[in-house]
C-alpha cells in the first residue's frame, strides 16, 4: 500500500473495504452532490463556491479512463455546472429532473412544470415580501425556499405559506432539506434515479463499475439507499440517521478522497488497461 497521509481517518478506518470494491469491478462512476459536499454550506446559496483544490481533485479523477464524475444537485443544472466549472463531467440538476450525461434531456413532466413554478413562485414572493431574510429561488422545473437568514419566530410563517400553497395542490410535491424549502413537479424523482439514470448512461453495457455517491443532506439518502450494498455511499457530516455506511466529516476529507481515488484507488480497478502480468518481463 502506498503511504497516503493525506486520507482522511475515516477512509483509513475503512481503506481494505475501498479497496476490494476497486479491485472487483472495471470502472468507476463517483457521483457527488454539490452544497455542503463540494463546497462549504454558505448562508447565501449564491455564495457558496468549490475550493480550487476540490476543482483540481475533480479534473484528475475524471481524466481517468474507465472512470466518470458526475455531480448531482438540487440546484438548477446550469447553476451548479457553472459553479463546479469542469466543463467535460456529467450534471444533474434540480435533484436530477434535467441530466447532462453526452446530452442535455429535462424530464418531460418536469417541463411542463414550469408555468406553475414560476407562478407559484411569484406568489410566495408576493406573500413573503415582509419576511426578512428569505430567498425564494425560481430554478426552473423546480422552486427553493431558503430560510437559513430568518428569524426563529418568522420561520413559521415561511413553512406555512409554502405549505398552504403545495398542500392542496397534486401537480406539486413539497420537500425539505436544511433550511429550506422544495416546490417540485409531482413526478416519481430524487437523487436516486438520477444515480441511476446517469449509470444507465455513463457504463458500457457490458461492464460493472463501482458507484460512489457522497453526500451530505436528506435528499441523498434517495441515492445511499439505490446504491445500498452495490456501491459506497458516504454521508458528509455527523447528522444523524443516514443509509450510508460511510461517514466524512466535510468538505476538505471529500476532496482528500477524490485525490486518493486519482492518484491510488483508480489502480486497483480491474481494468483492461491495468492488466499487466504481475512479475512479468
Ligand atoms: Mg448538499
């Protein structure tokens, strides 16, 4: 094993279980959520931005062969690709309701969606025009409402508002997440399928890659329980209750992971271009 001192303990703790995953498949497809796993939660969700480093670690992981990166945010998927700035990986946006895998595709029910957001969203503007601090973001097939910058007793009014408005309604679904809100189209969607769906897309037919997803919030617990025993899921963070059976604790040890997975974890994959006799001439 080569000296990583750069590993985080908790990848240490579990560096022989990595590794026999690397070892028994062909390739690897790590998918990472973007807030709070890339990039450190910022009060404005327009502020958070992913270290240079993190960048950095993103672009060697994905210049390897046999391996893809995608990241996978409930941000809109412009939004989010523009703030990774790795132009070449794979994105899903708004939890996976628009892909960018080869080519771009929004879930047709999603796009029909749209109207009623942009409606929906502009009346909670309307509504929570006196409540300081919060943010109603229209992200095209979806809405968030952020409430990290209200007051404690004004918070009520924000989940009530959005409630009274999602609650009757059957073409909307209502999520949560921290500190915010979701306006979403009703259709049968989360983090989960988009796993899948870039999966579907990004593995040749014939070969068995390993799926990583990390992430550090409620809505990727869809993609720890897709990947189940089939592949790594880490959770970001000491929240409790989570269906991955990996743990970091921020940011910085998510990028130490993509370096180790550039620089050592990429070798024990069982791939053709790594097939060398051992001991040969
Ligand atoms: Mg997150």
């Amino acid at each position: 094993m080569p000296d990583t001192p750069d590993i985080p303990d908790s990848l240490r703790e579990n560096l022989y279980v990595a590794v026999e995953a690397l070892v028994e498949h062909d390739g690897l497809l790590v998918a990472l959520d973007f807030d709070g796993t890339l990039a450190a939660i910022e009060n404005r969700p327009e502020d958070a931005t992913i270290p240079g480093p993190a960048r950095e670690a993103i672009v060697a992981l994905a210049a390897e062969p046999n391996v893809e990166v995608a990241v996978v945010s409930g941000r809109e998927l412009a939004d989010v690709r523009e703030r990774v700035g790795v132009p070449d990986i794979s994105y899903a946006g708004n939890h996976g309701l628009e892909i960018h895998a080869d080519e771009y595709e929004v879930h047709p029910t999603a796009s029909e969606a749209e109207e009623t957001i942009a409606h929906l969203c502009d009346l909670l503007a309307h509504q929570l025009a006196d409540v300081d601090g919060v943010i109603v973001e229209n992200k095209g097939v979806t809405a968030t409402v952020h409430y990290r910058l209200v007051a404690d007793d004004a918070v009520p009014t924000v989940v009530n508002a959005v409630e009274t408005l999602a609650t009757p309604r059957d073409d909307v679904r209502l999520t949560t997440g921290k500190n915010v809100l979701e306006l979403r189209p009703a259709v049968e969607w989360d983090k989960g399928e988009a796993v899948r769906e870039l999966y579907d897309r990004l593995v040749p037919d014939d070969r068995q890659w390993l799926p990583v997803y990390v992430g550090d919030d409620t809505t990727d617990e869809a993609a720890f329980s897709l990947l189940d025993d089939r592949g790594l899921g880490v959770k970001v963070g000491d929240d409790p209750g989570t269906e991955a059976p990996y743990r970091v604790a921020d940011p910085e040890a998510v990028r130490a992971i993509l370096s180790w997975l550039s620089e050592y974890g990429v070798e024990f994959l069982q791939t053709d271009h790594h097939a060398v006799p051992v001991g040969g001439a």
